[in-house]
C-alpha cells in the first residue's frame, strides 16, 4: 500500500495519540459520541444531554448514557445544569477535550505536510 496517502498518515499519528498516557483510550462508541457532541460545540451551541443521546441511533440509549457516563470519568466531557432550569442538563468539554482535539489538528495538519 502506497505511504504517501495523507489519510492514513492522519490515522496512523491518531493511533498514536490514542495510546499516549496523557489522553484516556476510548472505544469507538465514546470516541462516536465525544465527536458528535464535538460538532454541536464548534457550532457554539449548548448541547442538552437529551440531544447527546441522539447521536448515533444505531446504539441503545442505555449503552450511550452509560458512555456518556465514562467519559465524565475519563474527563473527556462533564455535564452542567442549566441555571434556570435544573432539569436540563448540558454535556460541555473539558480542558482535556479540548486539548485532544487541539493535538488531533495538529496531527491532521502534519499528515498534509509531510
């Protein structure tokens, strides 16, 4: 298979990133749901929980809610209540997210360069 194909460049370096101790492992459900939430927040929008648990509708609520959960853990994600309403309940990223997906860029612009 040709090498010079920036694609798998990009995979193989997030393959990588995946086994550094400083990001927590994430399987293809948490990692699934982690960029779909990823995609509301780039928007600017608030993420509900309820609307998280949309994502993916392949998967079962209760294995998403319970990856959901997994990722708090992981500190990948924390969830806020809202301040009028304490009901509703957002999923927002972490620092640790943010720095993931920062480094993710980083390696994706590298597999371009190279």
């Amino acid at each position: 298979m040709k090498r010079d194909l920036p694609y798998l460049r990009f995979l193989n370096l997030a393959k990588a990133l995946e086994e550094m101790p400083k990001y927590p492992s994430l399987d293809a459900v948490e990692s699934g749901l982690l960029n779909a939430c990823s995609i509301s927040w780039y928007q600017g929008r608030k993420l509900a929980t309820m609307e998280a648990l949309e994502a993916m509708p392949e998967i079962s609520q209760r294995t998403k809610h319970s990856r959901l959960k997994i990722l708090a853990d992981k500190g990948m994600i924390k969830v806020e209540t809202d301040e009028f309403d304490a009901r509703v309940k957002y999923v927002v990223p972490t620092a640790l997210a943010l720095k993931y997906y920062e480094t993710l860029g980083k390696y994706l612009v590298k597999s371009q360069a190279e």
